[in-house]
C-alpha cells in the first residue's frame, strides 16, 4: 500500500515539528527516515500511524484520505522503540493479540501465531513472558506482532535503539530478510546513518522539520543535495577558500592547492563571479603522498595513525591553518606509504564537492 | 604474559555504629507502641472488659446495626464513585496535555487539606434548607439532602477523593501510553484496550486505592457529624454511634462502645494486612517495569 503525505504540519506548543512536509512511498519499498534527534521524523511517522494528527495537511493511505480513519482502522503495523509488548501477556498472547481483538477464532489464532513464531525463530517461547526474554527477542516478538494481522504498511519507530552493536546488526539483516520475504511497504525511522544506508530502498534525510533530500542510500552518500545531507551521511573534512573566475582555491592559500573547476551545471554569471566557497570532501577520497606531483595538495603533518580495522584512519594535521583532516585508506597504501606519526607529507583530495545556492558540484 | 586483575571494590555496606541504630530503632518502636499500638490494644480490652455478653449485644443492638448498614452504604457509595473519578482524572492528567491540568492535579489533593467538619459544613451551605440549593431541590424532588443518607453519602464521598487518584496517577505516568498506544494500532477498540491493557496493568495500584478509599470511608466523622445530624437510629454512622455510647452513662454503655470501636479496629487491621500485601505487589510490579525499559544483550 503505498503512502502520500501532503503538506503535513505540525506544531507542539510553539515548536514547529513538521514544516510543509510532502512524501511519497511507493508500494511495497522499505523506506529510511533519518536524520538528527528533534529532526521531526518520529512525530512524521506517528502522524502516518494516525497517534498524532496532523495540524495542517493530509496523509493518504492507497490513495485514501487517512484522516477519515482512526489507527485501529488504518490496517498499520507498529514497531516501537522499547518494544511496548503487553508485559502482563504471554508471547503467544502479545503476538496473537490484533487477532483476538478482531475476534478470529482460536484456532487461527493458534495457527497464525505458530507461523510467525517460526518465522522470528522463537519457537519454544510462546509460554514465556516479556520480562523473561532478551532484548532482540523482544523485539522480534514486537515485529510478529505487529505483522500477525497482516497490515499493509510496517512502521518501525528506531527498532532497534534500545539494543547493543551486535544484536542490532543481526537485526538490521534479519528485517532485510523479511522485508525480501514479505514485501510489505515499511517505513522506519533511525539516526544511525549506518543502519539506513544498509537497510533502505530510499532514504529521505530529515532535518528541524523539514525533508532535506529523499533518494537511494547511493544517491545521498555519492551526491548530497546539500552539506547537511553531507555531513550527516559520514565524515566530512571541510576546506574553506574562494572561487575566482572558475578556478577554487581551497585549504590554507598555497598557489598548488588550486582546482579548476569543471563540471558542475551552474550558470556563467555564479561561475565567474568571486566568493568564498566551502569544499566537502569524504575521509576516503583523500590521499596522502610525499610529493607534491602537480596534482593539488596540502602540507600536513601525520599527527595520529588508527591502524585497527578495516581501513586505516589517520589524522593530518593541515600546516599553515594548523587544523585536523581525516583520511581513511586501504591497509595496502599505507603499508605501501609506510607512514609514521610526526611525518611530513602532502594530503591529497581525489573529490571534492562544492555546495552552492543553487547546488553545483563540481568534480576535480 | 603480565595482566593487571582488577579486583571488585568490596562491598559497601550502610552500617551505621550501633549507638546510632539502637536509638533511632528504640525510639521509633516506643513512638509506635505508645502512640498507635498501646491504644489499640486498651481499645480491644475495655471492649472485652465485661465479657462477651455485652459485645454481642451491643453488635446486635438495632441502632449498631443500622449504623454499620448505614457506614456501609456510605462507603460503598464513595468507593464507586471515586473510582469513576480517579479513573477519569488519572487518566486525563497521565495521558493528555490541556490548559489547566496542574490547576485540576493540585485540586484533587484539596480534600486532603480541608478539616473534615469544614466539608461537612460545605454540603450545609449548599444543600440545606437555607444553602443555595437546597431548598430547590427539596422543592422539585423532596429529597432531602442535609440530614439524610444522601449527604452523608456526598460527605463520605468528598473526604475520600484524593485516595484512588492519588494512587493511579504516579502508576499510571510511570507505565507510560506505549502498551496503549500499541494495543489502538493493533486494532483494539477503546474499551478492548482499557479492559485488555490498561486494567491488568493498573490492577495492584488500583485496588490499594480503594482499599485506602475504603478504610478512610468507614472511618470518616469529622464531616458525617455535621451533615447528618446525628439522629439516632436515622443518620448515625458506626463512628457517630460510637461516639453517642461513649457519651452515655454507665459501664455498659463504656464497654459497648469500645466493643463497636473494636469492630472497626478490627476492620482497620484487616485493610492493613490487605493494603501491605498490594503494596508488596504493587512494589514487585514497578520493578519488572523498570526491568523491561532496560536494554539486554539478546
């Protein structure tokens, strides 16, 4: 079922939580809301629940006008963060429970509540009680549940905050799994950037109320819309310089850290004009060298040298503006390179994108 | 190979040194003791002073026996509807925002706060034959309010307010709407939720509160006294018809009202035997809540 939000606004008090927020999700996709505490994405997928109402703006479920509905009639299941599971009731009994409320009779209850017992694999704990099981299997209980009456659209408000790194990525697999599985329009919200980008079909970045970007989890790492969708998509090093009839120089003024600009799809007038620009690069599109080799560089100092995992993050220490960049590389090029902390060496950037008013992005 | 152990911090172990326990310990009993427990124990005495003969009698005394039906209804009459009551304000004030829920939290304690004889004194001013309404309603209904069961029913059911409210607000805050909200999306009805979710949850909470409702129905005085007159045999409660034996002449008449006394004592302890167990497992259920919130490696 797909879901349409309208110029949705909501305030609390005098907080604007939601500003003129427009979303499609189309049927049967597993859709992303991140973005920072206080960004507005829970209280947007609560209004979609219909636990909030919205103050202005409409929410069509299938093309029908949810206000209409209230959220017992609105065929949605919900995940909460702390599970919300019935601690009074059995697994079986949580689990079973929008059955038996719609009063279906005990015998697929029982059937229907088997089945997604062995879809979350908790076979032997139907007897059990919320109090006696761990987090993750909380939580998988919660997912049944809320998948037992069959709904057509999933809602899963930060499902797994509330566990550990290592049952979260279990998790996160698992959910993926089942989504392949069942298809079911799922929406979930999350400020784990790592989470969305592994999980989602379409990740719609959120900030103080307002949608910042909405596309694949590639579209918003490789081309952000703008520097918050940068930065808070991964690591970001700043360099801040001027741009000067089509040609930027960036990082502390050294006449090699000069790029031409090409690319991009701006108009002659912003391109030749003279303004002070701001160059986004990611940790991994940096590189280090001992030479300066025509390309642009910068003179850095190596100041720390994290060797454990699956890259290499080092610390360079940009001189002349005495400022800290992050450069991540494959285990091969710094053993190739060698590099000890202290060294002297020129920092390298392979991409660097250039926000403007009218978003430019130009590739050196 | 060299590992540095660290090793756990020994216990740390409130202990403070015995001229210090024993005093606050001594203290306290003989507080309890000669305040509450040595009174108590004379209550029961003087009552059985001379023989069982004359508790019975006085039990079985046809205006002990209207007093206690009368005590009763009035109780029962303030338990439902401050259930009702605190059921709606616990409701409202935990799960709601609205301009004047502060206003309303604090007005509920007000009972509290009043002398009884003044509420009593409030259900005259309104309902008696010189209130405001009172003589309206005698004129559309002729019922009489003041000085008949009605007003002590209303008097009863005021000084007991705050008990049950009191007692769901904090359980109610501290559940939280998730268990309600996830029970609405799951497609129960407003009353499949209160029924299915809410009630089990609120259960030990609950039943304390009107078992304090109860206990302080029963016992009320202060606020009957005034509103009922205190015609014998017509509008005494037990308290009031107590109090009349005492005031009487004679050994009997002594030992009979102590007899009543003790019934209501007797009474008194049985609500506080109830009430320890549904605090014990109020207490064991608020923890499980505080397990459940907790995160867990799976």
């Amino acid at each position: 079922m797909s879901i349409l939000v309208r110029n949705v606004t909501k305030r609390f008090n005098n907080h604007l939580a939601l500003d003129r927020v427009s979303l499609d999700v189309p049927s049967g996709l597993l859709v992303a809301l991140l973005g920072p505490s206080g960004c507005g994405k829970t209280t947007l997928l609560r209004i979609i629940a219909g636990l909030e109402s919205a103050d202005e703006g409409t929410v069509l479920l299938h093309d029908e006008d949810a206000d209409k509905l209230n959220v017992r009639d609105r065929n949605i299941g919900f995940v909460f963060q702390h599970y919300a599971l019935f601690r009074h009731m059995t697994v079986h009994d949580n689990i079973g429970f929008s059955l038996k409320v719609r009063g279906r009779p005990r015998k697929e209850i029982d059937e229907r509540v088997r089945e997604l017992l062995r879809l979350i694999q908790l076979e032997d704990m139907a007897k059990r009680y919320p109090a006696q099981l761990s987090g993750g299997q909380r939580q998988r209980v919660a997912m049944a549940r809320a998948l037992a009456a069959r709904p057509r659209v999933l809602l899963l408000d930060e499902p797994f905050g509330a566990l550990d790194a290592k049952i979260r990525k279990e998790l996160r697999d698992w959910l993926r799994r089942l989504h392949e599985e069942i298809h079911v329009t799922s929406v979930f919200v999350t400020h784990d950037q790592e989470e969305a980008l592994e999980l989602a079909d379409r990740i719609v970045v959120m900030n103080e109320g307002r949608i910042e970007q909405v596309g694949t989890p590639e579209e918003v790492y490789h081309h952000p819309a703008n520097p918050f969708v940068m930065k808070f998509l991964g690591q970001v090093n700043l360099f801040h310089g001027r741009m000067e009839d089509g040609e930027i120089v960036l990082g502390p003024s050294s006449p090699s850290a000069q790029f031409a600009a090409t690319g991009g799809g701006g108009t002659g007038e912003a391109a030749a004009k003279q303004s002070s620009v701001v160059g986004y690069v990611r940790p991994h599109q940096l590189d280090i060298a001992r030479y300066q080799n025509g390309s642009p560089s910068w003179p850095a100092r190596v100041a720390r040298i994290n060797a454990a995992g699956q890259q290499v993050r080092i610390e360079a220490v940009l001189l002349g503006e005495n400022r800290p960049v992050e450069v991540l590389m494959s285990q091969e090029r710094y053993n190739e390179l060698a590099l000890k902390a202290g060294e002297e060496v020129f920092v390298k950037a392979k991409e660097v994108k250039i926000f403007e008013a009218a978003p430019l992005d130009y590739t050196i | 190979m060299t590992a540095t152990t660290i090793t756990p911090a020994h216990k740390i172990v409130r202990h403070d040194p015995w001229y210090v326990r024993v005093p606050l310990i001594a203290f306290a009993v003989l507080f309890l003791g000669i305040m509450v427990i040595g009174p108590l124990v004379n209550v029961f005495t003087q009552g059985f002073a001379l023989g069982v003969g004359v508790v019975a009698s006085a039990m079985q005394h046809p205006d002990a026996v209207h007093a206690l039906k009368l005590t009763l209804i009035a109780s029962v009459c303030a338990v439902v509807g401050n259930l009702t009551f605190g059921l709606a304000a616990a409701w409202s004030i935990a799960r709601f925002r609205f301009p004047g829920k502060v206003v309303l939290n604090s007005l509920i304690d007000l009972p509290f706060s009043v002398s009884p004889v003044i509420a009593g004194l409030i259900f005259v001013l309104i309902f008696g034959a010189y209130g405001f309404v009172g003589p309206l309603v005698f004129g559309e209904t002729r019922i009489d309010i003041i000085f008949a069961l009605p007003g002590i029913m209303l008097a009863t059911t005021f000084v007991t307010v705050p008990f049950i409210a009191r007692e769901l607000i904090p359980v109610m805050e501290a559940l939280g709407p998730e268990e309600e909200e996830a029970a609405r999306t799951l497609g129960a009805s407003a009353w499949q939720m209160f029924w299915r979710v809410t009630l089990p949850n609120i259960k030990w909470g609950l039943l304390y509160g009107v078992l304090l409702c109860n206990a302080r129905a029963i016992g009320e005085f202060g606020a009957v006294s005034v509103v009922s007159g205190k015609l014998a045999g017509r509008t005494d409660t037990l308290p009031i018809h107590i109090e009349k034996l005492y005031q009487g002449f004679g050994a009997v008449q002594t030992a009979s009202a102590f007899a009543i006394a003790a019934l209501l004592c007797g009474l008194a302890l049985l609500t506080l035997l109830i009430k320890t167990f549904l605090e014990w497992k109020s207490k064991q259920q608020l923890c499980e809540v505080a397990k459940t919130e907790m995160p867990m490696a799976a």
